[in-house]
C-alpha cells in the first residue's frame, strides 16, 4: 500500500512537472525587416509645375481675405517663417519669387506642405488639418503676389523701415570738443 502511494505520488509528481512549462520572454525582440521597410514613404516627387496627384484647390481659400489672414497666422504659429524668414528666404527657399520649383499653383503647394521635399521640407501629413494647410497655401501665394489685391493680408510689421525720405538725417552731435578718450 505504501508503495502504491509513493508509486502515485511519484506519478503526479511527474506529471505536474512535465504539464509545467516556463514562459520565453524577449526583453529586445528585433523588429522584423518588413515592418522597417513598410513604414518608409517614399512618393514620386518630382520638380516640375504639374506633380503626379495634386488635389484641386478649394476656390473659397484663394478668394478670401479672412482665408489669406488666418494662413499668415498659421504660417508664423507652426514656424513656417523659421526657414522661410516671413517669404524671404533664409534655410528654406523664397516664397516672394517667381521662381517655384515644384510649381505656384495651390496643389503644388498643398501637396508640398502635406507630403514635404527632398533635401529639408517636413512633411505635415497627419500633423495639421488639411482646412489650415489650404490656408497656409493662399498665404503663401500672396506673398508672392499670385492672388487679387483686395485678398492679400495687411502688411507685417516684422521688418518694416522708414523710407530714406522719412528718417531723419544724421547729424553731427555738437558741443563735443577735443579728441574722445579711449575707454579705460
């Protein structure tokens, strides 16, 4: 009887063991090598005036002044002026010229703000309403004159310099006799 017991005991012991199994963890698994190549996008982006794709623009940006302000707003509000310098140029190229190498019509524009370009624009896709992206695009063709008058936003005090005929002109500062000393 004792030997039945330890035979049994033995028996559910074995098993107990063998129905036991640890669990295997990867602290660091390895991404797989599809999933670093799917998240890659790569687009057909190319200079020229008619890119492959690019939506037609809603008339109602291009033809409203208020579409025109907000667009100058967001411009400077997602730092759009870092690189542009206001549509001067700086690191980014000028918005002022005439002079587009991937073309001045609003698709052009549009879709470089969403998609970006080579060589420095960041692509904006999934990271600002398409709504201000179409308004960021009639202010940036206003800069360089593309849309009506009556449409364009009023003018930036950033850099604003009197005209030689409104400042006043130098003049040499009197009372001062002798020869200045030099700082100590």
């Amino acid at each position: 009887m004792q030997t039945d017991l330890a035979l049994w005991s033995a028996v559910a012991g074995m098993l107990m063991l063998l129905a036991c199994s640890r669990e295997e963890r990867q602290f660091r698994p390895s991404p797989p090598a599809s999933e670093v190549i799917n998240s890659v996008q790569v687009s057909g982006l190319n200079p020229g005036a008619n890119p492959v794709g690019a939506p037609a623009a809603p008339e109602y940006y291009q033809e409203s002044a208020y579409a025109v302000s907000q667009g100058k707003t967001l411009f400077n509000e997602y730092n759009c002026s870092g690189c542009h310098a206001n549509g001067g140029g700086g690191i980014g190229p000028p918005l002022m010229d005439n002079y587009w190498i991937y073309g001045s019509e609003p698709g052009n524009i549009f879709t470089t703000i969403i998609q970006g370009r080579p060589n420095g624009m960041p692509s904006f896709r999934n990271r600002i309403p398409e709504f201000q992206a179409w308004e960021i695009v009639a202010y940036v063709r206003s800069l360089s004159g593309l849309l009506p008058k009556d449409v364009a936003p009023s003018r930036s005090d950033q850099f604003y310099v009197k005209p030689p005929e409104q400042s006043m002109p130098y003049q040499v500062p009197t009372g001062i006799t002798g020869k200045p000393e030099p700082p100590k």
